[in-house]
C-alpha cells in the first residue's frame, strides 16, 4: 500500500504471474480509499497463490513493492473408511492416511480412552498413518480415533473415529457323509460341509477327481447327479460314477478354507460276459468270465458247481486279470475232450452280492462206437434189434449195409437182394435201433453200420447168427435130500452157439406114475436160485430128467433119473428172523412129511437192572 498526493498516479496491484489467475473462479480486486489501495481475494484457494506488485509513483519517481502470497490447503482424510475390520489371530492394519500441501504429518491413535503408542506391544505405529494390530483377538474391536497434525505446526489437527470389527477366516471343522463315505450304489447320500467364521462364510462345492484319482474340477453346474443346499450335496440315487474326492469351500470376505472328502460307491457284482463255448476235441479254447463291481469281484468258474476239472492236467490254472471295470478269468483248455462239455457256472462277489451265470460248453467230436463190433443171436421168428448206438457231435448219418451171409456163398444177385429188402428197411428209419424178423435164412450174417459227420467216420459190425437151444447137461447130482424135498447140483453144457444159459427146468412124478402118463410136474429155476423141489411124499421114488435153457429155448433133456426120499420125520429147525419190537419171527423149516402143526418155544428169563 502507498500514499501520497493526489497529483501522485497510485497503481493497482498487479499479479506478476496473471496466467495463474486464468479461470481460477476467484474473484480478485483492489479498492482506494484516501489515498490508499486495497487488494482483496473473496475466496483464498491454492490458485491465487503467487506475486503481487504493487507500484506507485512520487515526484516523477516510480515505487514498487512485491508480495508473495502463499496458500495452504487444509489437511484432509483420504482411504480412511470409518468402518473397518481386523481379521482374528492376524495383525492386521487399521488404515489412516492424511493429505495436504505439507508433506511430513505427524499421526496419533487413540482407543477409547487409551493412547496408544510405539510402548504397547500390542501395535505398531507406522508412521505414515495405519497402525497395525499385533495377534487380533475379539478384544481388539472398538472404536479407534485416528489424528494428524502437520509437523511444523502450520494448520489445524484433524480426527476420524474409525470402528473396528473383528472377522474370523473360515474354518472347516468337519465334513460329513451320511450313511458314510463308503455306500451302495441307488442309495440316498448326503455330504455335509461344517464350518466357521464371522461374517457366516458361504459354501461352494465342486468334485475334482473322479473314482480313479483323475482330476476332473466339475462344479453343480456340470452334473446331473447332486444338487446343492446351502452347505449340504445330495444324491437321490448316487451313481457308480459319482464315486470319487468332492471338495467344499467355505468363504466370506476376509478369506476361504477348502477341504476335501473321498467317496466311494459300491456296486454289487454283474457278469458281462460269460459266453458259450464250441470247440473242436482235440483243440484248444479259452473260457473267459468278465465281472464289474466295486470292490472288484471275485471270480471263479466251476463245472456243473465243481471245481475238479481244474486239477485235469490239460487244464491250465485260471488267470485273473484286474481291470479298470472289473475282473476277468481266463481258464485254458488244452487238447479238449468229450468229457469237458456241459454246463460250467462263473460267479462273482465282492462282499456287497454274489452272482452267478451258466455257460453250456460244447465239443464238436467225430463219431465213436464204445463197442464196435457185436454179436447178435436169433432164430427163426424171432425179432432182433439191430442197433447202431453211437456217440457224436454234430450229429452223423447212419448207413447199414449187408457185407456177406453166414450159411455160405450168396450170389451176386442173392446179396444185391438182401441190401435192397434189409438196407431198404434200415436206412429208411431214422433211429438207431432197428427190429429186424427173422424169417428167411438170408437174414444172417454180417452187417455194417457207417456213421459220418464232417469231423470223421466210425464203422460198427454186427454178426447176425442164427442161434440153438443148449445142450444136454453134463451132470446132475443130489446136494441135499429130506422127507418131502430134494437139493440138486446142476453142471451147465458145454459151450454151444446160441445166448447164455438163463436157468435150468426139471420134469419129475414118482416113477410109478412117471411111465403111465406123459403129463408131469415142471420146476424152473433160475441160475441165481436154489436148485430145490419141495412137497415131495416121504419113501417115495421119484424120477427126473433136466434141460438147460437159453433165450433160444429149452435144451436137450437129460437121460430119467431116480431119486428115493427118507421116511417121515422131525421137522428141520426153523431159522429165526430178525426180531423187531419185542415180537419173535422164524421161517418154517422143512417138514419132513407131516404138515407142522404147532411150534414148541422154551425161555429163560434174562437178568435185568431192578
């Protein structure tokens, strides 16, 4: 400011810098008053900080004087929430931060009455504005008041209360399976994710390795399988694939904790494959069982239940082989045999169920006669069976043919004859048994059967032979003789063609009535019987004669023969038969002439206990 006389030009202050002034939106203006001129700034603002001139002039002579104008901003909070959280057992800050034109500011803090400062061990003073909160407990909520001052004094102190909550990081404490994490497969499951913090976390659950460890990361939104409920997955009817390791995170705004469980699925067994087999004898096959299941099965083969065949040295022992799946058993048969077909069962269990499927075995073979050649009596009228039994697989045609006649030399014509009317008849007939009337001597001889299939050819010869009756017994003679019967031993004939003998008959009387009349009294026996005539009379001569016979018939009779039976006497003992229920039994001996009449029993008591 100056003064002086009016003649004297004062001039307005003037800013040595006017660009600064440029839209500043101050309003900057100097007033006179008696001489003296006055420059005024409505509204102070770092913009109309810098230098002012002001000039005058006196006696021709010009003054001036410059003022330097400088303008602070006034402290100010910024990044400073006035609420805010620690986050528990962490040191955590609580954050102040102050700006203004001066750099170095000078903090404080305050809780609730307590200063705290760099002696607490409890915080930490930054220096630059957060304090930071050593090991947060629940006890280090409150409200904090955070304060800034500027270090050379200039300006005003400024405060912010600031309050503070504590927050708790989630933990998970327990994750749970109902019924368990080992369950049956269709079951009902649920997986419970147990956790705390503050605020409440939220839940987020997703499956990151499937029943086999591989990593996979499918979230809810990826399956079909479970659904989410807050902190809980469920399963309807969980899946064998559903198996695998499921991992649940639990998170609010301070932090997430993550942790994992294992399911596994069981699967009751199921065979997938268990096929028939063909084979060829002689060949070699592989029987194969394939089972899944979860735990893997157990896998056994057996024939008609029995597990035997495998101690067969043609046999391989059975291989197993674990597979992703399941099982399979691999059972080899080397240079395979009829006796290896028929039915073989596998089965599968694995603790959750046992399974089981039948597989028929089949082996192809060529044709095979147990007996291939046979010997056939007959006689005239008879009806024979000519049988071509045999074994084979697939089924082999039968032909018969008539290879030569056993009464002697058959013409050319005679034999051409004989394979038209017998061969005719056979091969017509699809069964292998055939009957055949004899009836013409042409009949016998010599038959062949040839069975093919495409595996091979088998012959079998029948001898057709006319047969004869025994005969005549070489000797006859008396074992045993009693009053009214007699035991003989009979010697069988010698060899003769024809079947076996089959028993032995007797034609007797007593030899006065024996040559007066022509009808007698007949026994048979056969040859597993006791050769005994009974009722006969006492002192009586009786005369026999004996034939042996056979399916062709009744032999040569023996020359007559003379027996005498003994007087009348005792009766023979009886012979006792078992006892049952306290009731005696014996068989009636012989009676030696007179009909028994009347048994005779003596007994001693026995001793007894009492």
């Amino acid at each position: 400011m100056a003064k002086g006389d009016t003649k004297n030009k004062l001039h307005v202050v003037e800013l040595l810098e006017p660009d600064h002034m440029t839209g500043t939106g101050s309003k900057v203006y100097t007033e006179t008053e008696e001489g003296t001129v006055k420059l005024y700034i409505d509204s102070l603002s770092t913009s109309v900080a810098g230098a002012y001139k002001c000039e005058t002039e006196f006696e021709g002579t010009k003054y001036t004087m410059t003022y330097n104008i400088k303008v602070y901003d006034g402290l100010y909070f910024v990044n400073t929430s006035t609420s805010q959280h620690l986050i528990l057992g962490e040191d955590s800050p609580i954050n102040c931060e102050v700006r203004g034109n001066l750099n170095q500011l000078n903090y404080g803090w305050d809780k609730e009455e307590l200063s705290i400062d760099n002696d607490n061990i409890k915080y930490e003073l930054t220096g630059d504005g957060p304090l930071i909160v050593r090991n947060v407990s629940n006890d280090d909520a409150g409200i904090y008041k955070c304060s800034a001052t500027e270090i050379d004094g200039i300006g005003n102190i400024i405060e912010q209360e600031i309050t503070v909550e504590v927050l708790v990081k989630p933990v998970i404490s327990e994750i749970r399976a109902s019924p368990g994490n080992v369950v049956l497969a269709g079951s009902n499951v649920t997986i419970q994710c147990l956790a705390e913090g503050t605020p409440h976390p939220e839940f987020f659950w997703k499956k990151v390795a499937d029943k086999r460890g591989r990593t996979i990361n499918a979230t809810q939104e990826q399956n079909t399988t479970w659904h989410q409920e807050i902190n809980t997955i469920l399963f309807e009817e969980i899946l064998e694939n559903d198996a695998g390791v499921y991992e649940c995170t639990s998170a609010n705004r301070v932090g997430s904790y993550q942790d994992r469980i294992k399911i596994e699925v069981q699967v009751a067994p199921q065979i997938k494959y268990f096929e028939d087999v063909n084979a060829t004898e002689g060949s070699m096959v592989q029987v194969v069982c394939k089972a899944t299941g979860n735990p893997i099965p157990l896998i056994t083969v057996t024939y008609n239940g029995d597990e035997q065949f495998q101690n067969d040295s043609r046999v391989q022992p059975p291989q197993t082989v674990n597979t992703e799946y399941g099982a399979e058993l691999y059972v080899t048969f080397n240079n395979v045999t009829q006796e290896f077909g028929g039915i073989y069962l596998c089965q599968a269990s694995n603790g959750v169920d046992n399974v089981i499927k039948e597989m028929n075995f089949t082996v192809f073979y060529p044709p095979h006669f147990d007996k291939p050649e046979e010997l056939i009596w007959g006689w005239n009228g008879k009806t024979i069976n000519m049988n071509c039994e045999h074994e084979s697989n697939p089924p082999a045609k039968r032909t018969w043919t008539f290879q030569a006649n056993d009464i002697g030399p058959t013409s050319t014509a005679e034999h051409a004859e004989m394979n038209r009317f017998i061969m005719g008849q056979l091969n017509n007939i699809q069964e292998n048994n055939m009957n055949l009337t004899i009836n013409k001597k042409m009949r016998y001889g010599v038959y062949e059967c040839v069975v093919q299939n495409e595996l091979g050819t088998a012959k079998k010869i029948v001898h057709l032979k006319e047969a004869y009756a025994p005969g005549a017994i070489k000797n006859v003679t008396i074992l045993n003789v009693t009053a009214s019967s007699m035991t003989f031993k009979i010697e069988r004939p010698d060899y003769i063609e024809g079947p076996p003998v089959v028993g032995y008959e007797a034609q007797y009387d007593t030899s006065d009535n024996y040559n007066v009349t022509n009808i007698h009294v007949n026994r048979t026996w056969g040859l597993d019987r006791k050769f005994i005539v009974e009722r006969l009379k006492p002192s009586t001569t009786y005369t026999f004669k004996f034939a042996a016979k056979n399916e062709a018939g009744v032999g040569v009779w023996t020359d007559t023969m003379e027996f005498e039976t003994p007087e009348t006497s005792v009766p023979e003992p009886p012979t006792w038969d078992e006892s049952q229920n306290g009731n005696l039994r014996w068989k009636s001996p012989e009676a030696n002439g007179n009909p028994i009449d009347h048994y005779i029993i003596e007994y001693c008591p026995g001793l007894h206990d009492g």
